[in-house]
C-alpha cells in the first residue's frame, strides 16, 4: 500500500463564483470561545479567501474541502453541490442552456447550463480553523480498531480528555445563543430533554436527504461508552418524541427514519442522528452507526452493557515520524514509541502509522521473511499490533 497521496496545491483564489450563502461560520478555537453566526447572503466573505490546499474531495459525494486563510485567519472552506428538488424541474428544463457533446441512435448526452438560483453550492465555513480541524477533513488512510472496554479507560478516555474539540458550540444551541431560529423542537427538561435541529449537511428544501441532529441537555454524557441504564428514559425520550416531531413537521413516519448514534462520535456531547432511510449519509454505515432501537434494548439487557462491551470503529492515520507523533500528544507508551521508532528508521519500504497505542503497518515488501517488521512478530501486509501497558 502506498504512502497517502500528496495533497493538490492550488493557486487561484476563490472568486466570485463561488459566491454562495454562507451556511455556517462556526468559531470554534482551543479556548472554546465564540458564537455560531450566519453571515448576510448579500456579503461575500469568501472574497478574499486565499486558498492553501484542498484536503480532501469526493465526486461521489459532490464535495470538496479546502483549507486556507480568511481575514489572515486559518480557514476550512466546504463546497457541497445541493440535490435537484423535484419541484424545481419545470424551470430547470425550460430556463437553462443546452450543449450537444454526443449523439448516437437514442442516445444524447448534454451538457446544462443551468440558472444560477438552481445551480448553488452549498458552503460550510469553519473560521478561525485549528489544526484539528484540519486534520479532521484532511484525507488520510482508513483502518478498523478493535476497542476492548479496558483500551476505552486506559487509552482512548485519556487521549480524547486532552485533545478532543471544545463543544462551546453546542452549549450556545442549547443556551439558545447560536441557531435558536432552527430548532425544530425541544424538551427542556435537564435530565431527559434534547433539543432537535437541522444538522448542516441538509439543506431542508427536501425530505430525501433529511438530517437531523437531537442534542440532549444532559452535559455529563460524551459518547456511547458512558451510556447506561440509568440513561434509558433519556434515550427513550429522543427516540420516541424525536420521530414524533419528524413525523409533525416533515409528515415522514418512523419507519422512513435511520436513528442512530455514532461511535466514536465528530464531538463528545450525547446526540443522536436521524437520517431518511435511503440516504447514504456520512457514517451510518455498520462500521461506526449503531441504531438507537439496538443501543436502548442492549441496555435493557444489560445495564453495563457498554463499559465492557468490545466496539469496532474506523480510523484514519498518516505517516508521521516519531518526532511527529510526539508532537500530537498521543498517549502511547515507552514500548511503543521504541517500536515505532525502529521501524520507521530501520525499513524504508514500510509506511507506519500510530493511531491512539497501536501500531499500523503497511509492508511493500516483496517477500515477508525479509520483512523488518517480522523482527517485531508484525506479518507483512496490513496489520495491527497493540501493545499493552
């Protein structure tokens, strides 16, 4: 397997055709500070957006995302191409410009030109931008972790105490002082309410890509390892009422919704998902999505259900060097950072990765006996070793 690729580097600065409704400026720096805004439509803040790099982009998902400054600020800049709205087709049709690229018997194809209303790009905006940011779109190689409960206490709960993202942000929604105007509905109680609201991937001009995102008020919870049968009132709270309120507003019933929670989540504050079934959206796959009816009904089961239970997640990595990984604060042990350090220095044909306390590694050896990692007891080809304290 190949090292990641080199990033593109671009030249140009984004000009004004790029000139979209901003739909979210988040600040959202280490000290937690900021509010959460919506710039007016009429001003074009990405202006002058210098352009640095573009980290990542999918043309399955119609997006890309760019990092570079704003104001002499580190920003990351998401362009989002927005789906076609039923609705819109008769103007689509009959106001946009056609140009022939081929014919043969039946078949035509075409390339339209469509009217700039019809044609907007969704845009995200995350200024002033950390380098956790950064890294968080940045493209980088996927493997799956296996978390014991015991790696949770010993290694994953201390890693993100000290380098998670400050969640500021949600306690402006919940405290009504950012994004008041979108929240769909809420249940104020401090012990079973959530509030429900738009997530920014939907643009809300159709129910076939509904996103909804419920934050609960309760501000002790981060994820679903903290989740027991003490929360079930809580969980049944946002399931029931949040697919009640889907169903009034949207007039679409429960059994068109995917509820679920992420593991491990974007954020660490309890929320929950609810996405239209058919929608493929961002992390409802079986690797990181677990269904909110599954997670309730395990805990019924067992009320410790997921302090001790094994959990799968996927994972990103890049090489870095042992100077490197000790610079991003992991919190890896002696052994492993000697480990890291010989192999990274000793077998030029290898690209390694930590990723939390485990070592990952990608052999292009044409032969395994040859293989420096198997000094190790690493096998060749992609493998994961984990060192225990």
């Amino acid at each position: 397997m190949a090292d990641t690729p080199a990033k593109r580097e671009i030249d140009s600065v984004v000009t004004d055709e790029l000139s979209q409704k901003v739909k979210r400026a988040k600040a959202d720096n280490e000290n937690g500070g900021g509010e959460v805004g919506k710039e007016p439509e009429s001003e074009n803040i990405l202006r002058e957006f210098k352009t640095s790099n573009v980290l990542s982009d999918s043309a399955r998902e119609k997006n890309i995302f760019i990092h570079g400054k704003l104001a002499d600020q580190e920003a990351v800049v998401i362009l989002e191409k927005t789906p076609i709205r039923e609705d819109t087709l008769a103007e689509l049709f009959s106001g946009s410009r056609l140009k022939l690229e081929m014919k043969n018997d039946i078949y035509s194809t075409y390339r339209l030109q469509a009217p700039p209303h019809l044609n907007e790009i969704k845009t995200t905006v995350v200024c002033p931008a950390t380098e956790k940011h950064v890294k968080k779109y940045q493209r980088q190689e996927s493997f799956l972790v296996e978390e014991t409960g015991e790696d949770y206490q010993s290694i994953t709960l201390p890693y993100i105490q000290k380098q998670s993202f400050s969640v500021q942000w949600v306690y402006n929604i919940l405290e009504k002082k950012a994004e008041a105007d979108r929240i769909v509905y809420e249940d104020p109680d401090p012990k079973v309410g959530f509030v429900l609201l738009p997530d920014f991937k939907w643009d809300q001009k159709q129910v076939d890509d509904l996103y909804l995102i419920a934050i609960a008020h309760q501000r002790d919870t981060r994820s679903l390892r903290d989740l027991t049968s003490e929360h079930l009132p809580l969980l049944q709270n946002i399931f029931q009422k949040g697919k009640d309120a889907i169903l009034e507003r949207y007039k679409l019933p429960a059994s068109k919704l995917r509820v679920y929670l992420h593991y491990q989540p974007s954020y660490y504050h309890l929320h929950v998902h609810f996405t239209k079934l058919g929608y493929e959206a961002p992390g409802c796959g079986v690797e990181r999505a677990h269904l909110l009816a599954d997670v309730i009904q395990n805990l019924q089961s067992n009320h410790q259900y997921y302090k001790s239970r094994t959990l799968y997640f996927p994972s990103e990595g890049r090489r870095r060097t042992a100077q490197q990984v000790q610079g991003d604060g992991e919190a890896v042990t002696d052994r492993v950072m000697h480990l890291f350090t010989a192999l990274v220095d000793s077998q030029p044909n290898c690209v390694f990765w930590i990723i939390h306390s485990y070592i990952i590694c990608s052999c292009l050896c044409e032969s395994s006996a040859r293989c420096f990692c198997n000094n190790f007891g690493i096998p060749a080809f992609i493998i994961k070793k984990k060192e225990r304290t």
